[in-house]
C-alpha cells in the first residue's frame, strides 16, 4: 500500500510540478525548431520530440485536473517567478507641506512604514502605484489625511505621488500619478504626469 501511495504521489509532482514543462508551448513541434534539435544533437533530437509529444499527451492533460491541488503543496508556480523583475520600478512617495515623509523602500523617509508594509496593507499601495484609477485609492487617500492630521496637525498640504523609474542606468525618477489636497477643505484632487493637480478625485462615502 505504501509503494502504491508512493508512486501516486510521486506521478501527481511529475505531472504537476515539473520544472519548466509549463513554459513549453505548441511552437515546440514547429518544423523551424525539430530541424533546429536535429541540427544540434543529431538522431538524440528523436528524443526531445517524443518527450514533447508526451508531454502535450499525458502531462498536460492530468495536470490541468490537478490545479486544484497544486495551490495546496505550494507548487502552483511560474517560472516567470524566476525573472530579472520589472521593467519599471513604481513606489509610493508622501510629502507634507512638500517635505517628503514616506517613500516605499526609502530606509530614511519610513512615516508609518509599520503599516504601509505590513504583509496584508502592502499590496494597496503597490497596485495604486501601478494605476491612477485604482480602487484602493479612496481609502488610502482618507487614511493618510487623518494620520497627517494627527501627526502634523498644521499641516497645509498632503501630496501622495506614484514615483515611476526605469531599471536602466542613470534613469529618472518621474511622477506618474498622484493626488493632492490642500487645506481647509482637503479635497482630494488627481495629479497628472506633469505633476500638475487636475479634477477632483472620488472620495466615497466615508466609513
């Protein structure tokens, strides 16, 4: 019984968690990429094929009914995973009064960075670094001005900046998007790519 529940097991991380299979698509077979193997390693090209093709007929297959399990065994991964990161790098900047207070990652500038990086609030402020319409913009917004309000009660204006910068050497960094409130009023208004302050922003209803 054991054996038996060994090979199961084992047959169900083969067909699941096979490193790179997944990244092997169609093009695989192409007749441009068989006369390439050929090419390379001679008659051992007969080798990569029939891999292939048992690949698309029996990995492929099984393990499309067996995603329901990968997330369970933590192995429902892409090897894009892997990569070099990103293209660009996007971070959240605060300033107060035009003093920057916070910016992501910035071991210096860290007001309320306990919060900000906390495992579950962590992934607000990245995606509204990403998108000018994210959803998660009208509550952050909210919760920065009560903050500010608390920690620098004459304060005068809040600027939250989505800071953009290319990976390449000597880049930039630049405004993206953002928002911006002045007192006494403090409504929120849309930043532009210029750093200009445009229409007003959707506050929603408050809590």
């Amino acid at each position: 019984m054991q054996a038996v529940l060994g090979l199961c097991i084992g047959f169900f991380f083969l067909c699941a968690g096979t490193p790179g299979t997944r990244s092997i698509g169609p093009k695989a077979l192409s007749e441009k990429r068989v006369e390439f193997a050929y090419q390379k390693v001679g008659p051992l090209a007969a080798v990569y094929v029939a891999a292939v093709k048992l690949n698309f007929a029996v990995r492929v297959p099984i393990a499309k009914h067996l995603l329901p399990l990968q997330s369970v065994f933590r192995i429902a991964q892409n090897w894009g995973l892997y990569g070099s990161g990103p293209n660009v790098v996007r971070r959240i900047r605060i300033d107060v009064d035009q003093e920057t207070v916070y910016l992501t990652n910035d071991p210096d500038l860290r007001w309320h960075a306990p919060q900000l990086t906390h495992r579950k609030i962590r992934p607000m402020p990245d995606t509204m670094s990403a998108k000018a319409d994210a959803y998660n913009w009208t509550g952050f917004q909210r919760w920065v001005l009560e903050e500010v309000q608390e920690d620098f009660p004459h304060a005068r204006e809040i600027d939250i900046f989505a800071i953009w910068t290319s990976r390449k050497a000597g880049a930039k960094a630049y405004i993206h998007h953002g928002r911006h409130a002045e007192a006494p009023d403090w409504t929120w208004h849309m930043v532009e790519k210029d750093g200009s302050v445009g229409e007003a922003a959707a506050t929603g209803a408050p809590e």
